[in-house]
C-alpha cells in the first residue's frame, strides 16, 4: 500500500465521517423550536422525529439520514468506475461506509453522540449492496407490519442483510469482495448492539408499538 493510497483512505474517511455527522433530526426539530433530545426516547433518529413532531419530518429524517449513507458510498464508487484510483478488494468503500456511519452515531457536531445508525446503514447498504438492501429492506417492512415495532424490524433486518450478501454472492448473483462481507457482518452486528436498550424492554415487554396519532398503544 503506497502513501498516495493511504492519504486518499484517510480523506475518504474524514469526508464521509464529516458528511454522516450532519445531526438531520437535530435540525429539524430545532426548524420546530424542539430539542429532539429532550423529547420522547431523545434519540435524534426518525422515528423520534416522526413519534415528536410528525409523519413527513420523521419521511424527511429518514431519507436524509439514508442518504448520509448513500452518497459518500456512491462517490466513492464513481471514482472507481471512473479510473481515478484503482482499489479491486473494495477498501475505499468500506471506509466511506464506516466513516458515514461512525459518523451518524457519534456526530462531531452534537459532542459525539448521534442515532442508532438504521436509516444510515440503509443508505450505505443502497450503495454497496442494493439486492441485500432490498431483502433487508422487505424484512423490516414485514417485521413491522406484523409486530408495530419499529425496532424489532430494525434488528431483524440488521440480521438478515450480511447474510442476504453473502448467498448474492455464493451464487454469483451480485459480487461482494470478502472485505466487504465481513463489514456487512460488522456493521449488521454493532447496529444490534446499538439497540440493546431496545432489545431489554422487548424482552421485559416494555417497548412502545409504533401507532398513528389518537390510536392505542
């Protein structure tokens, strides 16, 4: 690995950490005159952003918290495709999916805390993987709709994105490079880590159902 390769890594990662850091349902509930961390389950995410403020702020939240993900991973990905450095076992994309998440979690902007990182592992899972994206993505829709949880259809689709990419990928149905599996792997495991919290009330049956205004929990 040369020093030019190591210095594009570092930039990669700083860019992409900086860009994931952007705290979107901070913002949007300061536009509402609302601190999002003081209100509800005080994490800056959509769905505290929907339950908090509304249905179309917590859409918002999530498709720019989503897109924290998306375009650092693209970028990267473009550079690539356009010949502006070569990187066959997928580092680079890595880094800009590790640097936007890490970001996210612990934004530099609102003294390194941040969400759980779902709508952002989403996103990354968009550019690096739409095929495990997309079963991901039906789990957590059917998971939802059967249990009202939003955060039991989180983790399930945590569980099953690495390995959706990995049987894409035994099949030669969509290539993974073994480096990026086993950060699928990685990121499936530290985004069900990060719900731990989550993972006790359901145990306890203590966890809030999702419900639309004025229905019963």
């Amino acid at each position: 690995m040369t020093s030019t390769t190591i210095i594009i890594y570092i930039v990669i990662f700083l860019i992409s950490y900086l860009f994931g850091s952007i705290p979107w349902g901070y913002l949007i509930g300061r536009m509402k005159g609302i601190d999002i961390r003081t209100v509800g389950s005080g994490n800056i995410g959509a769905t505290n952003v929907t339950r908090s403020i509304g249905k179309w702020w917590g859409r918002l939240c999530f498709l720019l918290d989503l897109l924290k993900g998306f375009i650092p991973v693209l970028g990267v990905s473009l550079l690539l495709t356009w010949g502006v450095f070569k990187d066959p076992h997928g580092f680079a994309q890595i880094i800009a999916a590790f640097g936007a998440i890490t970001g996210h979690m612990f934004s530099v902007f609102i003294k390194f805390k941040g969400g759980k990182g779902i709508s952002t592992i989403f996103g990354v899972l968009l550019g690096m993987s739409p095929l495990s994206f997309l079963a991901a993505g039906i789990v957590w829709l059917v998971v939802f709709l059967a249990s009202r949880y939003v955060s039991l259809a989180s983790i399930a689709a945590c569980a099953v994105l690495p390995v959706a990419a990995t049987f894409f990928s035994y099949f030669n149905i969509y290539y993974h490079s073994v480096w990026i599996l086993i950060f699928l792997y990685l990121i499936g495991v530290l985004a069900i880590i990060r719900h731990a919290g989550n993972i006790r009330r359901l145990l306890n049956g203590t966890e809030n159902r999702f419900s639309k205004k004025g229905e019963k929990k």
